[in-house]
C-alpha cells in the first residue's frame, strides 16, 4: 500500500511480507539495540516469530508494519491497544540503516496513517529513560510527556 506520495515510502503489513522481509525484521529484533529498548529483551526464535506473524491475522488492535523506501527496508512501526481514539505506538529502525533521521521518517508516516487512515486523534508511547535517541526523537516529533516511573517516561502526540 502507497500510503502517502509526500512521505514516498511503502507500507508492507507483516502478515503480507515476504520470506526475505521476514527475515530481516526478524534480524532487526534481535539486534541489541532494538532489544535494550523493547520490553521483552529476549532473543526472538524463528518459530515465534513466526507464530507472532500469524497471530496479526484477523486482530483489528494490533497492527505492524514493515517501512520501504527506495534504499530499502529502513525499519518497522506498531499499532497497538488500538481503539476508536488512539493506540500505542512502537517502533525501531533497521540498525544497518544509519542514515540519520530514519527513526522521525518512520515516526511522521505512522502519525500519518494513525491520523489519516485510522482516524485516531492521538499515540501513546513508552520510552526507557536510558534510550536517548528515542526520547529526543519523540520530543522532537511532538510527543509531551504524561507521566514517568523510575525507568521510564510516558508520552503521547495528540492529532
Ligand atoms: C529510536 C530510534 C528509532 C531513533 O532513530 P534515529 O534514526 O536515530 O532517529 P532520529 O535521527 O530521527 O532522532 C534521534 C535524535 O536523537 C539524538 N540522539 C542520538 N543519540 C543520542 C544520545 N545518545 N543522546 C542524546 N541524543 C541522541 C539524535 O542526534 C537525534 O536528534 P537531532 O535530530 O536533534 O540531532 C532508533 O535509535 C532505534 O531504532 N532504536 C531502537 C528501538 C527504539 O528505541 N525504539 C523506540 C522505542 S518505541
């Protein structure tokens, strides 16, 4: 699906990749830096990735998405909890793709879609106080802090 031509890039809902897709995001996961900011730190396996990927089927509250541009593969974002308002977002960039400014490219487009396509009027997101480039990135893309716990800030965009 072309979701926006401003923003020129694909996405590709996980129940739709390809076998090489899924590979990659499987790699991607697995990557340090995307498990020390994720709360499950455990090394994913190729069957519960798989069965993770097939478990999207049919589920209207969860949405993930795999994001292409001409250079390729540059990462993935989540939609998840998703009601009639808003949903919590996740995401993480391919850690091979160093160009910076990949996590905000990734971060507009899934604001587009929740906002355009889904008709949400804000996101959630939940950010480990040790991951500083994420909280720059959501600062700097409009999320306000709601509240904290010892290890992390909670943050919300409103459309
Ligand atoms: C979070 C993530 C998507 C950010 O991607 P990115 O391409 O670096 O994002 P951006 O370049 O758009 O923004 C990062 C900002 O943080 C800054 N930054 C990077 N490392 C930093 C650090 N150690 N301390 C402070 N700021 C830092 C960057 O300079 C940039 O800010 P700037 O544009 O003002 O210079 C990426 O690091 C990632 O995939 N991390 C693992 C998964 C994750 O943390 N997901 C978010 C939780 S939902």
């Amino acid at each position: 699906m072309q979701i926006n031509e401003a923003y020129l890039h694909e996405l590709i809902d996980f129940t739709d990749m390809t076998s090489q897709q899924r590979s990659e995001v499987l790699e991607w996961r697995n990557h340090e830096s995307v498990r020390n900011s994720s709360h499950n730190r455990e090394i994913i396996s190729a069957e519960d990735h798989v069965n993770f990927i097939n478990g999207l089927k049919g589920d209207n509250t969860r949405l993930y998405f795999y994001v292409e541009s001409d250079e390729g593969g540059i990462g993935v974002f989540s939609l998840t909890d998703i009601t009639v308002e808003n949903a919590v977002y996740g995401c993480y960039k391919n850690p091979d793709f160093d160009k910076k400014g990949t996590g905000t490219e990734i971060t507009k487009l899934a604001a587009a879609y929740a906002r355009e396509t889904l008709g949400l009027m804000s996101l959630n997101v939940e950010v480990y106080l040790d991951n500083p480039a994420s909280l720059r990135m959501f600062e700097k893309n409009g999320y306000k802090e709601t509240g904290r716990t010892n290890d992390l800030v909670k943050m919300r965009l409103d459309f």
